[in-house]
C-alpha cells in the first residue's frame, strides 16, 4: 500500500538541506529492487536501474518546507528565518520540533496575542518576523544546553490522520507524495531504458539539487513528480484550475503561466497516450502558481525535455495537506507502463 509508506514519509523530518531521514527511507525501500544507490556531494539519492542506452530521470524532492534557527536571545526565545514558502499566518501558534545536536525538541511558535493588538496590527495580520520559538528555557544557556544553536532546522509537528474516503492529512505532502510515487515506480518497473531516480535537495529554496544532478546525469528526457494545489474546494473555483482530487494524476504542459516550465510536446503525448490506452485516468494541468524541479532540469545541458506528473494536495505548504491516495496509486501505474515505452522526443 502506498499509503502507509506515505504515511512514514510524511511523519519522517527533512526540512530543505537536511533532508538525509527521507533518504534513509529511500535506500531501505529500494535496497535490493535497484542496480546502485549512491548519495552526490549535494545530499540528492539517486537511485539507478540499469537498461538500454535511453535514459530516463525521474525526480522527486525529498525536502519539505520548515524553519531555521537565526538567533537566540537572552531569555531563551528563538528567532527563525522561513525555509520555503510559508503563509505567516499558517505558522502562527503551531507546535514545532526542532533537530538539535542532542536530539529533538519541542517547542511552539508564539507571537503576540490576538487580543492585546490595536486594530492596525490586527489588520495588518501577523509576520513570520514578529513570530519567536519557545522551547519552555529561561535562558540562553539552557536552550544551547537542549543541543539547540543557530542553524538548528525546524520542522512542524504534526502526523498524518485518516479522513473518510481513503483521503489523509498531514504535513510534507509536498512533496513525500511525490517521493513515495516514485519509490513504487522504481520497486515495480521493468523497462528497457536505464532509469534514474533522484531523491533532490533544497527544491523548496530553489531547485537546487535537481539543477546539479540533471547536469551530473545528462538524461535523454525526464519526469519530475511533485503535488499540485486542485480547484475543487471552497475559495478557489475550477474554471481558474480545472483539476480536481481523486480524478488521477496531473500531467503539466505548462506551469507558473510558463515562467516556470512549458513542457516538451512530445513527453505529454508519451504519458497522455499511456493513459489512455492502459484506461488511467489523468488530468492535465495549465497553472498559474509554482513550479517544480522540472524547471531546474529542463534547463540543463542543451535542454532535456521534460514533464511533471503531479498528485492533487489541498492546502499545500501547510500542516493539513490532504491528499486521495488513489491518485498515486494511477501515477505509480502511469510511469510503470509508460517506462515500458519511449517518448518520440
Ligand atoms: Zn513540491
């Protein structure tokens, strides 16, 4: 089952930069199912079933978005900078873990109270720089004697729960769907290609791992697999993003309004024509918003033509992500018979 795997992904921690218990996870499930596993100088887990001279990248970020330690004041409060694209006000009040030298600790994140604000600062909204971690110290030594200093990551603390329909929440969706789309991909393909899958770093801080491991690997095409936000819940409307959840996954042609990446002709078709002639179903997505590591690796070298397949997630870049893990499933079986084929790139 997908879901449990997804389940232990999402509980596990790898805010940006320190990503390395999600390539734990990584290296245990696929030991044994690939021909290597090796780890590059930037942290990305590139995991490689050998075939025919055709190379085909697969890529999953394995970071989610967090927090870092900036500085701690003399009464034992902590300052953070925002790892990613954290919403202030997602932040404000949450109960967060922070991986100190000794281990973890817990610690919440305070701000002033909503009712001692004037209604300027009410208005105005809460800012991630007006927000502080307690950890419950009284001072500065005490918070360095919990292992704690500047640099420490910080992720949220929150585990994944059932919701009705086979649909769960939690946080790091974005993008351990995707990670554990592809560890299932890679368990159960047999292709006639040499297949790479890249486990990357630091894409919420900038695509950077897919960006060194796509110049290191010089594939002939590749798939970058990630969530996407659907249009089909209070406050967004599907005319502005006709995808919904639990309908399949999602194969971009073009993201950020096409800043981001306007994929290769030619790797759309290849999945849009597996899908239907395997009865997949899929969507395909035209968005506005972010984009993925399909951007960073299309770039690279003389261009490598590239898509993304994306699982659906409300409410992305939070602690309550929801997700149909029936859609990972159809995109594990989508990459499994397309890589039993070639794109006519
Ligand atoms: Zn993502």
């Amino acid at each position: 089952m997908v879901k449990d795997l997804l389940v232990r992904l999402s509980n596990a921690h790898g805010v940006s930069g320190s990503e390395e218990s999600i390539g734990a996870i990584v290296k245990r499930e696929l030991k044994g199912c690939v021909d290597e596993i090796s780890e590059d100088r930037m942290g990305n887990v590139i995991a490689v079933r050998k075939g025919g001279r055709f190379r085909v990248m697969l890529a999953a970020h394995a970071d989610e978005i967090g927090l870092m330690v900036k500085s701690i004041d003399e009464k034992g409060f902590i300052r953070f900078v925002a790892l990613g694209g954290w919403y202030a006000p997602t932040l404000y009040n949450q109960r967060v873990i922070l991986h100190g030298a000794k281990g973890r600790v817990v610690g919440v994140l305070g701000g002033k109270p909503p009712h001692k604000m004037d209604e300027e600062e009410r208005k105005k909204g809460v800012k991630i720089d007006d927000m502080f971690i307690d950890v419950g110290a009284c001072s500065r030594d005490e918070v360095t004697e919990m292992g704690i200093s500047v640099g420490t990551p910080v992720t949220l603390d929150r585990e994944v729960a059932s919701l009705a329909n086979g649909r769960i929440t939690g946080k790091a969706f974005d993008n351990r769907v995707g990670v554990a789309l592809l560890i299932r991909t890679m368990q159960q393909v047999k292709s006639p290609h040499t297949i790479y899958a890249v486990f990357t770093v630091q894409e919420e801080v900038g695509l950077k791992g897919a960006k060194t491991s796509a110049y290191t690997i010089n594939p002939d095409c590749a798939i970058a697999t990630d969530v996407t936000i659907p249009g089909d819940h209070p406050g967004i409307d599907l005319k502005d993003v006709p995808v919904e959840m639990g309908k399949g996954p999602i194969i971009t042609i073009a993201d950020a309004s096409g800043r981001g990446l306007i994929a290769s002709r030619p790797m759309v078709k290849w999945l849009a024509d597996t899908a239907e002639s395997e009865h997949i179903p899929v969507q395909f997505e035209v968005g506005s918003g972010g984009t993925t590591d399909a951007t960073a690796i299309h770039l690279e070298r003389g261009g490598i033509p590239s898509t993304t397949l994306s699982v659906a997630s409300r409410y992305i870049h939070s602690p309550v992500e929801v997700v149909d893990t029936g859609d990972i499933e159809n995109g594990v079986r989508l990459l499994v018979e397309a890589l039993k084929t070639k794109p006519k790139i």
